[in-house]
C-alpha cells in the first residue's frame, strides 16, 4: 500500500468513526453493517427502530456480529423522552419527577435499573441525562426533562444518574452543554440565544456539568444555543471557546463531546450539516449526531467525505480528526470492559419506575373515589424531542382501575362547553400538560373549573403556580407510571 493509500484509508476509517448515524427499519440495512466493517464505530437508535426489547437485542446482536465494540446509542430519557417504550410509555418517571422527590438514592437506582434494561438490550451509550437547570418556566424544549430549576438539586441529582446507569455498563451522556434551561426557543426549529452574564453561567447552568465530570460521565452532549457570554459569533457545538476552552480546559473534561442532532435547524438551517460537522469537530467535538431526520446512506457518506476533504484542505487538521475518532474508539473499548453492579434484589428493582411516580405526586384538596369519571385531556402538540406517537395521560390508567371511565382528548380549539357536552353529569377529570404555556388550554380549564367546581385537575406538565379545582394533582411528568400513580389517586386505590 502506498503512503498516500494509507493516508487515504486512515482519514476514512477515522472520518466515518465519529459519525453517529440513524437508519430506517428494525434490523440493520445492509449498507450500515457495511459502513461499520469499515469503521463506523456507533450508531444511533430512534423510536422508530425498536418494537420490543426481544427484537432490538437481536438488532444489536447483527451489529455486534461486525465490531463487538460498536457503541448503540439511545435517547432514552425515561418520562416524557422514550424510545425503549415509545408507543406504550415509560416505565420510569422522568427528570422533574425525580427532582421533586429528591432523593439522590431513589435516581441512582433508577437510573441503574433504566440502564440495566438498555444493557439487556445491547444498548452501551445513553444520550442522557438532561443537566439543565430549568430556569425559564416558559422552555419549550426541556420542562420537565430537567430536575428542577434549583441549580444545586440538578446537579446532586445528575451525578446521581450518571453514576447509576454507568452501573449498569451504560455511558452516561450529559446534556446539552454548556445549559439549554433559560431557552424560550425549541433549537429543533431555530438557534436559541441565552444572554446570561459569565457570573450567571458559572453559579447556575455549569454546576450540573461539573456535578456530572466529577461523577465519571463518558460523554457530554453539546447544545445548539448561542451564549454571547461565551462566543458571542458561534453557537456552543461549533465553537472552540466553549467545547475546547470552557469544557476541556476550564473544566477539565476528557471524555467524549458528542453533538446534539446536526439536522436540527438550528444548526442545518444555519451553517448545513457538512460545513457545521466540520466546525464541531474542529471546535472540539468527538462525535456527530445525526439521523434523527436523515437516516440514510447517503447523509453518512456526505459527512464522511465532507471531513476527509476538510483535512485534505487544510480547514480541519488531521491531528484533530484524529483525536476525536480516537476517544470515541476509547468509549467503545470501555463498553467491553465494563462491569455491571449486580442487580438490586426483589421489587425495589421491578417496581421501581412506579414507586418513584407515586412518591413524585403533589395532591391538594381531598380526594375521593370516583365512580364513573369522565377524562378530558387537552393535548397541546409536543415537542419534537417527545414526539406525539408516545401516548400519555391517565384515562387508559384510570379505566384499568375504574372500568365505567369515559374519556375523550380535545386539541388547540377546544372549550369548556364542548367537555361538559360530552360528559354529562359525570364528574370531570382535566389532564393538561404545561397548562402555563398554552392561554387556550387556561382558558377553557378556568372556564370548566368554574362551571363543575367539583372537577379533577391533572398536570402532567410543570406544576401550576395556582392550583385549580376541588382535587389537584401534579404529577411532574407525563410518562406512563405517572399517569398510573395519578389514576391510583382518583380511583382510590
């Protein structure tokens, strides 16, 4: 082989090495098990892969039968974010509810057995937890992904996660570097902007991350945000400043630094995937993300030309490249080398997801048991991070327990009178989810609280500042053990 051969076949192999990619379908494509035989190190998994534990271990199994060390990597937040339970709902609470219980043991252990199941799965890389601190009550993107808007009780509950799913031989993730919680834009449809000084950023959205290196997290996800504090020209993932600087230097991390999701517009709309990967490896990312929205071949073979051109021109140094297909190999060779702690004994195991729910609950006023409820859910639209196809809410809970349960879901539009129509003389149960952000949802709650003061009220979004009618219950999550250990409440149980 000549040297120029050589060269050429290193800067591939190391170009395709930091690429994350997605792909379509619930066995692996033919061009991607080609892709990693030569050299593509990770590949990302989205709900749209998996239909049940059984089948996304034998997908795995078909990439391990091509490199034994590839990194599976997953969004599985558990609450609102799943992808393990994408179309039942997960059997874990999410971040808020965590939080709001706020016992570092509790997440520990369900995070442990969260990881416990994706590594059952062959799942080794979890792109969580969410260490953002949410402190804009009106984010539309994290909410109750976060712990809470208490600097301190996210970071003692994110090192607290990131300790229990590396138990379990699962990478923790950390995101979205360096704090998505003050954003009032989703960076899914644009490039969110935070103007916090540098003396707000270091007591409030960089604690959690420094909770989390000191914790032993294997990797950190950037954020797409523009911080001028920080770089006043470059959004977090492209900027050296903030990844080389701020996270490698200031904070002393070496682990891998991976991308948010590189077709998000807030980075595709701006700088085009080809030239904003080129960026974010230059500014000192490892891996890029990519596949959410571009699952194909084509999107893999266009990123890895576009790097190994970059070096050829000169606008991305080798050595670089070199560097960050060299940690994500690093990652992948301690997947193989980890040890999972055994699992914990009995129930405190299987259980777990719905005990932390209940524990999560706020219930005002004094509920009693009702015989034949009918349930409302006023369904705003979710974010793209949710998704709609994850069911939520309580009425498939609630008619479990109580089988004369009637219900019906009211979109953007809905009013009180069109509720009260439809369920008679029934006492009525409101499911809202972020009521705070939505006027039209307020507005028909308040109506239908002040025409039935009897009315159930269920928030399954962040908690409301006033709670509303005769019972409150917030739940801190819409995930399906929360939904549960709402129903358990009305129902009596």
């Amino acid at each position: 082989m000549t040297v120029l051969a050589h060269q050429t076949d290193t800067l591939t192999r190391d170009a395709l090495a930091v690429l994350q990619p997605g792909f379509e379908g619930t066995t692996a494509p033919a061009w991607l098990l080609r892709r990693v035989g030569e050299g593509l190190t990770a590949v990302g998994l989205f709900g749209r892969n998996i239909t049940s534990p059984d089948q996304l271990a034998a997908l795995t199994a078909q990439l391990r039968a091509e490199r034994d060390d590839v990194l599976v990597a997953i969004d599985e937040e558990g609450g609102d974010v799943t992808r393990l339970e994408v179309r039942g709902g997960s059997s874990f609470p999410g971040n808020l509810a965590l939080g709001a219980v706020d016992d570092t043991g509790l997440t520990r252990d369900v995070a442990r057995e969260l990881g416990r199941r994706l590594a059952e799965c062959g799942v080794n890389l979890n792109w969580a937890p969410s260490a953002d601190v949410n402190s804009n009550p009106d984010n539309p993107v994290i909410g109750v992904r976060s712990f809470g808007a208490d600097t301190h009780l996210a970071a003692r509950h994110t090192a607290a996660y990131v300790e229990g799913l590396q138990a379990a031989g699962v990478a923790a993730c950390t995101k979205h570097f360096p704090g998505h919680g003050d954003t009032s834009v989703d960076s899914h449809h644009a490039l969110p902007r935070i103007d916090a000084d540098l003396d707000t950023l270091q007591a409030r959205e960089l604690i959690p991350f420094k909770a989390a290196i000191e914790a032993g997290t294997k990797a950190v996800m950037s954020a797409h945000i523009l911080v001028p504090a920080l770089d006043p020209t470059r959004p977090a993932t492209l900027s050296p400043q903030i990844l080389t600087a701020l996270l490698r230097k200031e904070l002393g991390y070496e682990g891998l630094i991976v991308t948010d999701g590189m077709e998000m517009n807030a980075i595709a709309g701006t700088y085009g995937i080809e030239r904003g990967s080129v960026l974010a490896i230059a500014a000192g990312a490892d891996a890029i993300c990519v596949g959410g929205g571009l699952a194909d071949e084509a999107t893999v073979l266009r990123l890895r030309d576009a790097l190994v051109a970059a070096v050829r021109e000169g606008a991305l140094p080798e050595e670089r490249l070199a560097d960050a297909a060299a940690r994500v190999r690093e990652l992948a060779a301690w997947t193989l080398r980890a040890r999972p702690d055994a699992r914990p004994e009995g129930s405190r195991a299987s259980g777990i997801g719905l005990t932390a729910a209940r524990r999560a609950l706020a219930v005002t006023g004094s509920p009693r048991p009702l015989a034949a409820p009918y349930v409302a859910t006023l369904t705003p639209v979710a974010n793209i991070a949710v998704g709609d196809e994850t069911p939520w809410g309580v009425a498939d809970e609630l008619t479990a327990l109580v089988p004369a349960t009637t219900s019906g879901r009211y979109p953007e539009g809905a009013r009180a009178a069109d509720i009260l129509a439809a369920a008679g003389d029934r006492t009525v149960v409101a499911v809202v989810r972020d009521a705070h952000r939505h006027p039209w949802m307020t507005e028909a709650l308040d109506a239908l609280v002040a025409a039935r003061p009897d009315t159930v009220v269920v928030e399954m979004g962040l908690p409301m500042a006033a709670p509303r009618g005769a019972v409150y219950i917030a739940t801190h999550g819409a995930s399906r053990v929360c939904g549960r250990a709402a129903a358990e409440v009305i129902a009596g149980a």
